[in-house]
C-alpha cells in the first residue's frame, strides 16, 4: 500500500482548481443505466471510487469510452445479467458503496437487481434502510441472502408504483436511489424529506434533459411523473464543494496564498461562512475564492460570549465530509471551538493521530470533539499515521504539512479514493509531498 512522506513547514501559493464533485459524479454515472442511449458526461474525477464504478458499469456490458480527460460516454444498451448473479461481480460491488445507487436504475428498467452489502469508508453504520423502505413503498420486495451477504431485489410483474413516501432521514444517496426508481414507474411518486444538495439538483437535471418529469428540484418535496423511457443527453459534474473546503482549510493552516480557481460559489451553501467562523479571510473574486496568508486567526464566538459549535446538518446546512478538515483547522486557531458530527459515529476517532502530533483536543463522545486551538505558537509534531477514510486521510494530510517535520501518512488508497493526484497538484504549489510505494 502506498504512503505519503510529508515535509511540513512550507507555503503554498499559486492557483488550484477543484476537479469534478466525487459524489454527483456516482449518482450520475448509476444513471446512465437508465437508458439505453448514449450518455456524455464532464469534468469527470479520475479517483478510485469513481474508476471502480466505471469499471463495475462495463463489466456488466455498459459501453464506455474516454475521448478525453475527464469526460466519459457510456451506453448501457446491452447488459449482462448473468454476470450480475456472478462472484466476481459480488465481490467487486461489494468493495464500492456507490454500488447501492445502481439498485434503484437496475430494479426500475429490469424489475429485478442484486446488492451486496456494500463496503467504503470505516466510519461506523450507514444504514441503507432509507433505500429499501422507499424502494419497498413503490412495491419492491427484497429478500438477504446470509450465506453470500447479498440483498435480492424484485419488482411487481407490473412494475414499480409510484406513490407517496415521507423518508426518515434526508439520506443523499438514498434520495437519488429512489428518485432513479421512480423516473421510470407507473404513475406518480411524491417523496418528501428529499436530500436537497446541488448534486441532487444535478441528478434531477440531468434526468429531465434525458426525459423525465420532476418537479421541486432544489426543494425537500419532490413529485416525479412516471415515463415509460429515458434518452442520452450529455452532463458536466459541479466542482467538488469537499475540495474547496479542503483546500481552504489547507491555506489557513500552512500559512498559505492560493486561489481556488472556478468553484461555483453559489453551490457552495454555507462552507465559505463557516470556515470564516474559524477566523479564516475568504474573498470571493467572481467565481473564484482566494485566501489570503495569515499568520493567526481567532475562532468566533457566538453573541452571547459561548464556546462556537461547529455541526454537520442536511442542506443547506454544512455537509459532514467537511467537519474533519475543520477540526484540523482549527487546531491551531485561537480560541476554542465543539465539533458536532452528527451522523457517523465514528469519523472522529482519528483525532488521537492529532493528539500524537500535539493537538490540544477533547473527544467528547464518538460524536463531538472539543479543540482547543494553538494559535500557531506550537507547531504540531511530524508522526506516522494512516488514513481511516478519504475525510481523515485529507485532515491529517493537511496536519502534516502544517507539522515541524517530516511525516508519514500510510493508507493513502483512501485518499485517493476522493482526491485526485492531490499529491502532484500540490507540490506544484509548494508542498514536499512524495509518494512512496510499499
């Protein structure tokens, strides 16, 4: 497995673009199965969990071609169920959680799918219960098969029902499995507690450029009218929001000057602000975010004079992929700030990396973290450390470049799982970051 060998202590300047948003770009690619139609899709990232699912689409008979970097086409015509009921093809979805978000395309055009229970970041229980109720609600019916650890999926003879679901959670990948479901069933589906995020806005443009017929995009009420077919249109991905605030949180720790180049303020939400809570100068210059060096910056504290509480919440509230780049953020912020990650109990538990390194953190719970920050008087201490998941893998990436040392960070699949060539696009910045193959 390779490793990253950091050596901190040096200033980034220059211009980054973010690539393609990892997580529209596994709702769209699942979508292409939906029709039998050539699809073209942009500014495509070229990570891991995006070339594993394009992989999965053409063993299973998708035609694919790359007549560029980052675009793709992909025309899912033909397909091979047999290879579908294979071991390979288990073992393969089984490693890829976008997998999950082929079930609702397959299940609607074919009336039958197989999931196996899908793998990703170790990060505690992401249930998939939100995708089977709603799917159940428009009248499939699924069976597990223990033995092989595989979900069976099977719709009425007469197809997919639309109705009216009210989800119990504002899952992302849950709302764009059923929204692909219902595009294709019989009469009207109404889903309320929709995720919302721009990506799910683009899942939805996307489907009524190819024919379907949703309205409330952008809003939590979803009504999507049944067509019997789908045709082939072409697509282009939204910058990754996770990058920017990455990057953002990487220029305040290191002391840095960069500009992030073409980031779709307006599908940025409340990421700029709140990384300006943590005291950070973010100037907006058209479609562009520049960050100014500072050698400090003070966390805010709310009107009342209490400690500020920094949480994950559905859009548009702050999406939770960043709660850990803003941990390490603020770990050498003035002030003293609580980390709420609401939906995985896990994500937090890479801290005692931090702690190693010097960090002044409090976990709480395996949900809320207090950071007490540094204010730059001590730098943090290079270590060894491996990447849990893409979120810590970056975090901590960006904790060893702020370090007075040289650090290691093993387990570097995972981030590039979500970043690509992070490496490379950041040495051309100023960073000393080698990749070190075991």
């Amino acid at each position: 497995m390779p490793s990253f060998i950091i050596e901190g202590g040096h200033r980034l300047h220059g211009e980054i673009v973010p690539k393609g948003a990892k997580n529209e770009a596994l709702q769209v690619i699942c979508a292409t199965l939906l029709t039998t139609e050539t699809v073209t899709i942009s500014n495509i990232p070229e990570i891991l969990d995006v070339l594993n699912l394009i992989d999965l689409l053409q063993r299973i008979g998708v035609q694919v071609s790359h007549p560029q970097k980052g675009t793709y086409t992909f025309c899912a015509a033909q397909l091979d169920e047999d290879y579908m009921l294979s071991i390979d093809y288990q073992h393969r979805s089984s490693a890829l959680r976008g997998s999950v978000m082929m079930l609702g395309p397959l299940l609607t055009r074919f009336g039958h799918a197989q999931l196996p229970q899908p793998g990703g970041d170790k990060i505690g229980r992401r249930r998939l219960d939100t995708h089977f109720i709603g799917l159940q609600a428009l009248g499939a019916s699924f069976t597990y098969d223990g033995d092989r650890h595989i979900y069976q999926a099977i719709a009425p003879s007469n197809g997919l029902q639309g109705c009216y679901m009210l989800l119990d959670e504002a899952s992302v990948t849950g709302t764009a499995n059923l929204i692909m479901a219902a595009v294709m069933a019989n009469g009207t589906t109404t889903i309320y507690n929709a995720a919302c995020e721009p990506y799910i806005q683009q899942l939805c443009h996307m489907l009524v450029r190819m024919g379907a017929k949703i309205q409330g995009i952008g809003s939590n009420l979803l009504t999507i009218t049944g067509v019997d077919e789908l045709h082939g249109t072409e697509h282009r991905l939204l910058p990754d929001m996770i990058e920017v605030g990455s990057f953002i949180g990487m220029a305040a720790m290191t002391a840095s000057d960069i500009t992030i180049k073409n980031v779709s303020v307006p599908d940025l939400g409340i990421i700029p602000d709140a990384f300006r809570r943590l005291g950070i100068r973010i100037e907006q210059q058209g479609d562009d975010l520049h960050i100014p060096s500072q050698e400090h910056y003070a966390i805010e504290s709310f009107i009342d004079g209490s400690i500020m509480n920094i949480a994950d919440a559905p859009w548009p509230g702050l999406t939770p992929d960043l709660l850990s780049v803003m941990l390490v953020t603020a770990t050498q912020a003035k002030g003293a700030v609580l980390i709420h990650q609401k939906m995985f109990e896990s994500r937090l538990f890479f801290v005692d990396k931090l702690i190693t390194m010097g960090a002044q953190i409090i976990l709480c719970d395996p949900h809320r973290a207090t950071v007490i920050g540094l204010n730059k008087q001590y730098k943090l201490k290079p270590a060894r450390m491996a990447s849990p998941d893409i979120r810590a893998g970056i975090a901590l990436l960006i904790a060893a470049m702020s370090a007075d040392g040289v650090s290691r960070i093993d387990n570097i699949g995972q981030i590039d799982r979500g970043y690509e060539n992070i490496d490379g696009r950041l040495n051309a910045l100023g960073a000393k970051i080698t990749r070190q193959d075991d």
